[in-house]
C-alpha cells in the first residue's frame, strides 16, 4: 500500500459550524466559529489526522476533529 499524502480541509481564518448529534439524526450549531490554529495528530496507524482549534462568538476556544465541522453558509 501506498502512503497517500493528506491536505487539511479549512485553512486558518475559515468559518466553520460544528455538527451536533441528537440520536435520529445531525444537527449543525448555530453560531459560527473561526479556525485559529492546525494541528496535525498521528492515529495508531501512523496517519495524519488534522484537528482544528475554534474560537467561538463568545470567546471561547475548542479542538475538533477535522470530520466534526462543517462550513458556515
């Protein structure tokens, strides 16, 4: 097998939304997050897998796996 090089999904400064799951079905946020910062994880696999810190509206900040966004409309 072949190691395929990966490109991170969003780039700093993209709005995103997070996805919520409510048991039927995926829900997104309402509010809007920026991306602040890429960091790159290895899996046990040895792969890269990109995680994103968000800065909220309300000053908040959080890490997110890159399948967990969305983007903002």
């Amino acid at each position: 097998m072949t190691n395929v090089a990966t490109a991170p999904k969003y780039k700093i400064n993209d709005q995103v939304n997070k996805k919520r799951n409510t048991g039927v079905f995926l829900k997104t946020e309402s509010n809007r997050g920026t991306i602040i910062r890429i960091i790159e994880k290895f899996n046990k696999r040895d792969r890269i897998c990109y995680y994103y810190e968000v800065k909220w509206p309300d000053g908040r900040r959080s890490e997110h796996a890159q399948h967990i966004l969305v983007p903002a409309p």
